[in-house]
C-alpha cells in the first residue's frame, strides 16, 4: 500500500482555497476528485490545542495543552508560567502507536514537538523550537547536519518578534522558510519506506497574521499595496511544492488538514482592563515608579507606536536593518512590543493584581477567563454567569452592543473556566492591564488577521471517495487520529474522543480496513518509554556539546 500522507497546513481556509481554487493545481486536484469539509478546530482554536488534538484524537482537557504556555490558577508571578515541550504531552500520539507497532513514520515541522522525541522513523520538531537553541532540533540528531547540507541551512521559523517590523525582509525569510521545507520533505521522503509521512507547513498562519489587511477589502486598515496579493502568494507556493511532489511520488494517500481557519482581525480587547473595570480583578496600590512607567506609556500611545513602525516600514533603510541587530535596540523593542508571542500570553500584569480581592482574570493568548480560588466551589457558577452578563453587556468602539458567543473552559486548574469570543473572532482578547491607559479596545497592529474555528480538511487517493454532495460536511478535530489511525490498520484507543470518518472511504477500502480499538494503557507506558529513551539521546547529546 502507498504510505498514508497527513499534510499539515497551519491556519489554511478552505473559503481561501475555494475562491482561489482555478489557480491552485494541487487544491484543485483534491476538490475535483477527491473528498473535503470543514475541519472544527478545539476550543481555543489555537495552535497548541489544536495539533495536540490532532496527534492524539483527545481534547484539551486530556492532552492538557490549551496554550502554548502551561499556567496554574493565580499564578502570582510571571516565572511561575512556562513555555509547553513535547515532554508535556503525555497521551500517546499517532506515530507512538506506530512506532509500538513498527510503523515507520516521517513527523516534520509538527507544532508542539520540541524536542523531537525518540521515533521509529525520524521527527523534526516545528514551532517554538525557533525560540530555543540548546537541544537538538531532529531525531536522529544528526540528520540536522544533513538538512543543514541540503539546503545550506535548516530553519523551523525566522523570530518573529525582531522580523516583523520589516515587511519585505519577513516574506523573504518566509519564502526562504517554505522552500527549504520543500526541499527537505522530498529529501525525507526518498530516503525511508514510510508507513505515515506527516509534514506540517506554518507559514500560512504568520503571513495571515500579519497581511490579512492588505487583501481583504473590508479591513478597517486595508490598504491598496504591493502586498495585497502575498496571502495567495503564499497559498500559491504551497500548492505549486505539494503539486510538484505528488506528480513526483505517483499514487498516495492523501489527508490535508488545518488546525483552524483564518479571518479579519479588527482590534484587541483588553479583558483584564474590562475586569477591573468591572469590579472582577481589583489592583494593587501603584508605586511611585508604576505610576512614572504609566506616563510615559501613556505619552507613547499605541498610535504613536504604530506610527513609528509604519515609517520604519516605509523607509526600508538598510542601516535601520543593521540598527535592529545591536542588542540594546533589540531590548528597547522587545520592550515595547505589543506582540512578540512571550508577553502575549505571560503576565507581567500578574504582579499588579491583588489576589485576595480578585474573583476572575484572563491570561493565555486569547484571553480565557479563570476564576480565582477565593470562590468558594458553590459560588463559582454563579460569579461565572456574573461575569458572563458583564460581557454580553459590552459595547464596540463604534458603540454598537458586541457580539458576544461564549465557550465552556475546562474543569482544570490548568486551564480557564470560560472562553469567548467577540464579533466572530474579529477582536482578539489581551491580557495586559497596566502601564498603558485604561482603555479597553485598541486597534490592530502587527496582526491584521487572526484565526476562526473552521479549518480543512482534504482527501484524496485510491482509499477515498469523492465528494458528492453540494453541502460542504464538517469534521471534527478530534476524528484525525482515529481515521489516520484506521488507515494504517492500527488500534483507535477506547478513550479518544473522535472515530474514523468512515464517509470518507471507497466501499472497497472499508471492505479491507478493520476497525480495531484498543485500551490505551499500553501505549501511555509505550509513550512514557519514549520520553526516557528522548532523555537519554539528550543526555548524551548534551554531553557531547559541552
Ligand atoms: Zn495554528
């Protein structure tokens, strides 16, 4: 049997795709011929959730990654916050119970997997691992070199929080990003008999995230530019790499997914602001110094920083380039960045909240709502309702009532009780409080886009259907591991939460294919197992280093 190809493409809209789909080969080719929907994203429809899911058919509240960061309840302090590594996920993963079973399986680029664990195949980990030097990036170890030699240099992602200010450097580098991982899916794809191949392209998200208003004619900041066309660009370049590929390897199982869609981003709402606005989250007495820091955050608008990056954009001057690189300046931007993925999420605002005489506050990257545990247990549905009202009661900058469509969290310590979202996705919740001013909503800057909760969801090959229907179906997130899983003849494990998409299936495979479901125990220890042997190539590896 050809081996089952999973192709990831982080953040891909199949509303993009439909539109554009007369200029897309590959795209076009799966539409024409083969099965597609909808793929529903977790709740948040946030990257670390979502392929977490991907990889186990379990949810959050299983896998534990809701974010890319783990937190507690009342977290006091920033540093009792930290980035998530692959050691984090403890359920077992497709290619554990491949590798269990002597599947050999290809992970490429797959978000969540650093340090790439002990495989039987190889795994190169995705993104963070652009954010960390120190352990090694590939397993084997070594076949980093030989990337390396391939393509004079391997890259997961370029920084993002120092690139970003520099529109056209950052599309080279993505562009630069998204050949090299041509390059090397075709490398690794000649040099093993793969039984899963599963590489995961995350360009589409930043390039969304940071153009969408130059496309998109109803952005409030759209404007006409040379950029309006780089989205497609981008959608372009994938499909041209995957066309090229597919005609080269011939027939092959094809699943292609998203982890979320993409959309309009009109602004960010500042939830914590909201809270203490409201009474929810009360502030500490602010120091001398805070009260110093405040003003001359509050001099320095958001505008005024938009503005000034707007010119640095302008200017394109090579010495304003090289001026980047000196590490003073890379602190005073790191320090002024409204964005860069750490403070996002992490709280600097953690040490201003008076927490005996705080009920709710929000931390993570979209803002999700913990209650605090000053509440007692019986009262907590009731102050959740409390804040709820307070929220359905929000007003838009224009003074239009808000669209407010609320999400149950998850009975975690770990992780928020209520999530939410204001006009469709449209304004993206924020955690920061202090410093600034006391305003709720602010405007886009550096993100013009941001995710929606309906990914894609591809398939094509002598397994699968064609779509017959004029309705586009919508999976669920939850149902990739089972049905990739089915595929390859493995055990679906009793306690994921999705099943196979069986619709998608030619009743021939469905005659060949068994289902066979399986208690996961066995592959809980077959995952712990490969935890420790990852410990110890670290070890050694390290070893080796220093
Ligand atoms: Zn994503």
């Amino acid at each position: 049997m050809p081996p089952l190809m999973l192709i990831g493409i982080d953040s891909a809209s199949l509303d993009l795709i439909l539109k554009w789909k007369d200029k897309l080969r590959f795209f076009r080719r799966l539409i024409e011929e083969g099965f597609y929907g909808y793929l529903r994203s977790t709740t948040p429809p946030l990257s670390p959730a979502a392929w977490t899911s991907i990889y186990t058919g379990k949810k959050p509240c299983k896998t534990k990654f809701y974010d890319w960061l783990k937190y507690i309840r009342c977290p006091c302090r920033r540093n009792h916050i930290r980035l998530r590594s692959s050691f984090d996920l403890r359920e077992p993963t497709i290619w554990d119970i491949a590798t269990a079973h002597r599947l050999k399986s290809a992970i490429i680029n797959a978000p969540m997997t650093y340090p790439p664990t002990y495989i039987n195949g190889v795994m190169v980990s995705g993104i963070p691992a652009h954010l960390y030097s120190g352990y090694p990036i590939t397993y084997p170890v070594r076949l980093k070199e030989e990337l390396d030699l391939l393509v004079d240099g391997y890259e997961v992602m370029p920084r993002l929080d120092i690139f970003r200010f520099f529109e056209y450097d950052l599309i080279k580098r993505l562009k630069n990003v998204v050949e090299k991982r041509g390059k090397v899916i075709e490398y690794l794809y000649e040099k093993g008999e793969w039984d899963f191949f599963m590489p995961v392209f995350f360009t589409l998200d930043t390039v969304q995230h940071y153009f969408w208003n130059y496309f998109d004619e109803n952005h409030p900041l759209h404007k006409r530019d040379s950029l309006s066309d780089i989205i497609f660009y981008f959608y372009k370049k994938i499909d041209s790499i995957l066309d090229k590929f597919f005609r080269k390897i011939g027939e092959a199982n094809i699943l292609v997914i998203s982890d979320h869609g993409a959309g309009p981003l009109h602004g960010y709402f500042l939830i914590n602001r909201f809270l203490a606005s409201t009474g929810f989250l009360k502030t500490k007495k602010t120091s001398i110094l805070k009260v110093l820091s405040t003003l001359i955050f509050t001099i320095v608008e958001m505008e005024e920083i938009s503005f000034i990056y707007d010119i640095a954009r302008r200017t394109r001057i090579p010495l304003v380039d090289k001026l980047i690189d000196k590490p003073l300046i890379k602190q005073i931007i790191e320090r002024f960045s409204f964005f860069p993925l750490m403070e996002l999420m992490s709280g600097d605002f953690l040490e201003d909240v008076e927490w005996s005489k705080t009920l709710a506050y929000a931390l993570g990257a979209v803002g999700g709502i913990f209650l605090t545990r000053n509440i007692p247990d019986g009262r907590k549905e009731k102050i959740k309702e409390l804040v709820k009202k307070a929220l359905k009661n929000l007003k838009l900058p224009s003074g239009k009532k808000a669209d407010v469509k609320f999400f149950d969290g998850y009975e975690s310590d770990e992780a928020p009780d209520l999530y939410y979202s204001i006009e469709d996705f449209k304004y993206l919740p924020i955690v920061h409080l202090a410093g600034w001013n006391s305003r709720i909503w602010e405007k886009p800057m550096f993100f013009t886009g941001w995710h929606r909760p309906l990914g894609v969801f591809f398939a094509h090959g002598p397994l699968f259907k064609k779509l017959k229907n004029d309705k586009i179906p919508v999976f669920d997130i939850y149902d990739i591991a089972p049905t990739v899983l089915y595929t390859l003849g493995l055990p679906i494990l009793s306690d994921m939460d999705g099943k196979p998409i069986f619709e998608i299936f030619s009743e021939e495979a469905k005659r060949k294919l068994k289902t066979r479901v399986a208690n996961s125990a066995k592959y809980r220890i077959a995952r712990r197992i490969y935890l420790s042997k990852t410990r110890m190539f670290l070890k050694s590896y390290m070893r080796r280093v220093s």
